[in-house]
C-alpha cells in the first residue's frame, strides 16, 4: 500500500502576510449628569471623530450610561473584552487609554519569560551529540 | 428574537435622505448587475425583483411595501465598514458585496441576494490557487499529501478559521432586522447530523463552520471581481498562504522500506541499505539507534529509534520524504502569473513522473 | 622568628581583576569551523577576496527539506555545486550495515515454483513455510508469497494462536497491543 495522508488544518500568524487589527470594536460609555464624566464628553465631542477615522478597523459605539463612572471597553477577535474606567480622566488621558485599548490584543496578561516564540524550527535544527563531527578532545 | 420595525415615516425619512448622501456603487460594468442587487433590495421600498420571477414564500422577507429596516442597510452598518478596512479591502470593493457575502443560502434562498455564487467561484479560485502553489513548490508530492495540504489551506476548516480571524461574528437568527454586518445563517437543531446521506438540505439549515467557509470564498471572489486577478493573488498569498502548515508531518508510509527499494529500482540507484551510525546503551533499558539508509556512498535519510528496526523504518520514511519533498531551487513561475500579464517571461514548473506505486 | 614567607604570599597574590577572570577569559572565540581559512583556530589574516560558502552542517539530525544529492533532478543547480563538495572531501568509509547485505540471485524458475506449490499444496503440515524455503534455498518470505498454504491449516494455525492468546493476561495482552500501536506510528503517524 502507498502513502497515505494525515489531515491537518493549518495555523494562524497574523502579520506575517496580512495583519489584522485585533480590536474590534471600542464602545465609549458616559454619564450626561456626573462630573467624572466631563473629560469623556469632551472627548466624545472633540477627539472621538478623529480616533475613528484614524482607526476605521475598529467599529465604534458611544452610548450613555447613566448614574455610572464613564468607561471605554474594547472587544477582541479572541472574543474577550478589556475594559477602562476614565473616570475624572481629561481628554488627552482618554485618547491614551483608547490607544492602549486598540493597540492591545485582547489576551490575558502574562509574563514573558522567554524573548523569542516560534511555530518555525531552528534553521540548524535541535542538537544531537550523534550527529555532524564527532567531537574529538 | 423581538423584531424591531422603523416607524414608516422615519425610515421614509432616511431613506430619502441616504439616497441624498449615498455614492453610487463604483460599478459601471453591466455584466455585474447581479452585485448591485443588495444595495437596491436595501434602498428601495418597492419590491424590484417581481418581475423577474416568482417570489418564493420567505419568513423572514417583510411584506412587499414594508420598509426594510435601517440595520439592514449596509451602509449603514458600522460593522461591515470596519470589516471592509480591517481586511484592507480596495475602495473599489463596495459594501454591499461584502454585506451579501455575509448572507448564507440559508438565510435568503434567492441566489440573487445571498452568497452561493460568489462562494461558488470564492472556491473555484482558492482550489486553482492552492493547487497551484503546491504542485509547483513540491512537484513529487503524492496526490494524497497533495490534497490534504490543500485541505489544510484551502479547505472548510481553515477557512472558517479565517472568517473568525477576521473578526466576523454571527447573528443569533437571520432576521431582516439583524446588522448587515453580521454572518446571517440558518443554524440546525442541536444535535442534528450533518455527515453522510443523513444530513439535512441546505434550507433546513447549515453548520457555523460551513457558512463561515462560504463568507471567506465569497469575500475571496469579491476581491477578484471587484479588484482584479492580481489583487486576488495578493490577497490569497497574505489572508491563506501566509499561514504555518508542516507538509512533511502529512506523509505516513505503510510500508516504508518496500517502498524506498521499489523507488531506487525504478530511478535506477543502487539498492538501499541500512547502516548504523551510531547508537548508545545497547543493553541499557533506553537504547538510542540512528540508522542512515545509503544508496552506494550516498546518505539518502537519517532515523533514529529504540529499536534497530525503529531507526531503520524511519530512515526509510525520510528518505522517502526527501524525494517526495523537492522542491526546485529558482522559484518557478505560477501558471496564474500568466492571468496578470501575459506578455511575461513564464519559467514552466517541473512535472514529475509520480509517486512510487508498490 | 615567625614572619610569614615571601615567595609564599607572592603566589597567593593574584594580579588579575576578577572581572577578568570571570568573563573575558571564558569568552569562547568562534569554533574553527566557522573561520574561513582559518586552520585549527588560526583565523586568517584577511578576509577572501572572492564571495565564499562556509559548509559547516549542523550537529542536528538531517532536515527532510534538505534532498539528497542522489535525489536532485539533473537539471537542479544544487546538484554540482553539492557534487563539488562531495568531491572535495575525502570518501569517508561508510559504517557498517544493519543486516548482513545480501545479493538477490533468482535462481528459482516456474518449475521450482510450481514445485513448491505442489509439496505445500500435498502435505501443509510438513512443508511449512521454513521446510520451503530451506529446501530451495530461498527466503520464508519468498516461500509464503508464491505457495500459499491451505484454508484449512490457516484456519487451524489461526485457531492454535487464539488459544495461546486467550491464555495472556492482561499485561501481556496490553503490552503487545502497545507494541503494535507504537509500531504503526513509525511510518509517519506518530509525528516524529
């Protein structure tokens, strides 16, 4: 009998042809009555157009939410969501958070202990003392 | 799901002012009428379509004279135009082809509204792109690992798995009232089999991953009606082939050693033979072999194993996969190369005479 | 008098900074493998004039993605510039062969065949597979490819290995089992 084959599906690497944005949407929640929510008005009213067009992957959604602190939530293709509280924050501190929000991945935090991860293996492949020169002492 | 209406005066209101704000669609060729159909289904009130055929009965299609409701417009789908940049999409390629390639063949049967065509040709070119690459990258391939690394890429799996990569999400029901940016499909029961002669007909329902393929295959012939074959080409090399796929862990060989002989007996080398090359712990609870397999001077492939018998099957495998793995030197041409400019220069890919029969 | 000896503490003494000692004196220089002209660590005096290719393989096993010389078709370029290399190395001596090499001598013709399908197809009980192939001088392979025994001594062999593995316990019956299914992930299923 010949070869036969193994199924596979193949793995993701988002950048290396296309890269996608992995915010996806940014919806900005504020209050019309509270003071905290005075710099998100603001922000809303003079900056937001701005981010959305700078950011035209990211859909963007601005509701009221009343009687609460004014927050930004972002949604991620992994299907989590991070949100911010920008209470009493002005607007030039909410334009940061929204950047941190859309240049963010949407994955748990985690430490890296290790620089460097990769599906690729080594180009000089992985060390065998039975293999190449025999190194003579 | 509660369905939520416009009232009638409102959405006169709109739609007489978007008809006011609204481009035309950037098509001018007539033969793509059929694209268009979304934009005018969602702009107009009047039912256009009654005199071309028969209206079939759809639960979800308002009454003829109701107004469709405002998600449903494409245009005004904030989803859809964030989709449109995300994929990095010409402006060229409208909206609305994108809004019906979100709409499955069983949320609208009427082939003028939903995917089924685009998909249709969405997976004709994907077939001829990846079929392309590989033959020309791995011209010994077997037809069997040939298939399944096109099936790795190109098949429903992966490309479901792209859908979702891009962020699409899918709506809960195919209601006229849901974002146009939203996957609109019929799901099945839970519980329903959808393999073999039991599975159901398409109207009955279809599988998230089948109707997230079929966006990725429409989304794919969209590119290539709207942008042309050389953006199609692009878009297949960044969206598909771009993605990591280990050809060599698809080969497995039933009968290794057999096969490598009858290989050096047709090529015309010399009959192969084991040799150890080195090994370790012979009497030891975990011994460790490395077999090469020599055809007179030459190495053809390595194994290593437990057994003498182990390391020697598996040199026979490598060097099988060896063989079958070439891949020439100086990158050849792709026979699609042609459909972008046919007055290039076209080095022609190797044709191998094919895998070893035993 | 109890004064400490001079040469004595000159040879404790160590005229070197640590830093020294403990980093730049184990910094390793490149392998001479690596030195382009470079003979038993001896780098050369000036970089080659012409381009040049360092052929160092890797202490790795062998990638499948890299073909054989014998496997590249006559028209790779790879090929001369492997075959260039190949010669300039001395023929090492090849290292021994896992089974003693044989030479294949078909010496058997249709009437030793037929022959043999006649004794085993006579007597299944006498003429087994190793009394064939001892007789003619051929392989128990060769034996059980061209004269097939009987349905009736199969179904009899059959049953008498039944019975033997009816009798194992269950470690044995898992172990063998085990064995099996490692040995059917060798051909490529096992993914190594």
């Amino acid at each position: 009998m010949p070869v036969t084959a193994l199924r596979a599906v193949s793995k993701a690497q988002n950048g290396v042809g296309a890269f996608v944005l992995q915010c996806k949407r940014l919806d900005f929640h504020y209050c019309d009555w509270a003071g905290a929510s005075r710099g998100m008005k603001s922000f809303i009213a003079h900056k937001l157009a701005d981010f959305a067009k700078a950011n035209p992957q990211i859909e963007i959604t601005v509701s009221p939410r009343p009687n609460q602190h004014p927050i930004i939530r972002g949604s991620y293709i992994n299907g989590r969501e991070k949100v911010i509280c920008v209470r009493k924050l002005d607007h030039l501190q909410i334009l940061q958070k929204a950047e941190l929000l859309r240049n963010s991945s949407g994955q748990k935090l985690k430490k890296f202990s290790k620089p460097v991860k990769s599906m690729n293996e080594g180009v000089r492949g992985i060390f065998s003392p039975y293999h190449g020169e025999k190194h003579v002492i | 799901m509660k369905r939520i209406r416009c009232s009638s005066s409102l959405c006169d209101q709109f739609l007489s002012s978007s008809r006011q704000i609204v481009p035309r669609p950037r098509i001018t060729v007539t033969a793509k009428g059929p694209l268009l159909t979304s934009h005018t289904r969602a702009l107009s009130t009047t039912p256009v379509r009654s005199q071309y055929y028969e209206k079939p009965i759809n639960p979800y299609e308002p009454a003829p004279g109701e107004p469709l409701p405002r998600a449903r417009n494409p245009l005004n789908s904030a989803k859809l135009a964030a989709l449109h940049a995300r994929l990095s999409l010409h402006p060229s390629y409208p909206i609305q082809t994108l809004a019906r390639a979100l709409i499955d063949q069983s949320a609208d049967p009427i082939r003028f509204y939903n995917n089924s065509s685009l998909a249709y040709l969405g997976n004709s070119l994907l077939g001829y792109y990846g079929a392309e690459h590989f033959m020309c990258t791995y011209p010994r391939l077997p037809t069997l690992v040939l298939k399944s690394a096109m099936a790795a890429f190109v098949g429903p799996r992966p490309l479901a798995a792209i859908g979702r990569e891009w962020g699409v999400e899918t709506a809960f029901e195919p209601t006229p009232d849901v974002d146009a940016g939203l996957l609109q499909f019929k799901r099945l029961p839970p519980g329903t089999t959808v393999k073999g002669h039991l599975r159901p007909a398409r109207s009955e329902g279809v599988p998230e991953e089948e109707a997230m393929a079929n966006f990725v295959r429409a989304t794919f012939a969209g590119v290539y009606l709207h942008e042309g074959v050389a953006a199609s080409r692009q878009f297949f090399r960044q969206h598909v082939m771009s993605r990591k796929l280990d050809v060599d862990q698809l080969f497995n060989f039933v009968q290794p050693t057999r096969e490598l002989s009858r290989l050096c007996a047709r090529e015309g080398f010399t009959p192969p033979v084991a040799r150890l090359i080195s090994e370790t712990g012979r009497m030891s609870r975990s011994p460790v072999f490395i077999v090469g397999v020599y055809s007179g001077q030459e190495c053809l492939g390595q194994g290593h194993g437990a057994s003498m018998d182990e390391a020697r099957i598996r040199a026979a495998v490598n060097a099988l996969k060896g063989w079958y793995l070439y891949s020439p030197a100086n990158p050849v041409d792709l026979p699609s190369k042609m459909d972008v400019d046919p007055a290039a220069s076209f080095a022609p890919a190797m044709i191998d005479v094919g895998e070893v029969i035993v | 008098m109890n004064c400490p000896d001079i040469s004595s503490r000159e040879s404790i003494t160590r005229g070197e900074a640590t830093s020294r000692r403990l980093t730049k004196k184990l910094r390793l220089g490149p392998h001479p493998s690596m030195i382009v002209g470079g003979h038993g660590g001896v780098a050369p005096t000036a970089s080659p004039a012409i381009n040049h290719i360092i052929h160092n393989p890797p202490s790795a096993a062998p990638s499948v993605f890299a073909t054989p010389n014998l496997f590249l078709p006559k028209e790779d370029p790879r090929r001369d510039a492997l075959l260039a290399i190949g010669d300039s190395k001395a023929r090492a001596k090849l290292p021994p062969p896992v089974k003693r090499p044989y030479e294949k001598n078909y010496h058997l013709g249709e009437a030793e065949i037929a022959e043999m399908r006649t004794l085993r197809a006579e007597n299944p009980n006498k003429w087994t597979r190793g009394k064939l192939a001892e007789e003619f001088g051929t392989s128990r392979f060769f034996a059980g490819m061209v004269a097939e025994t009987t349905a009736a001594r199969k179904e009899e062999m059959q049953g008498r290995l039944a019975t033997i593995k009816s009798r194992w316990g269950k470690i044995r019956t898992n172990a063998r089992f085990e064995r099996t299914r490692r040995r059917a992930g060798w051909g490529g299923a096992d993914g190594q």
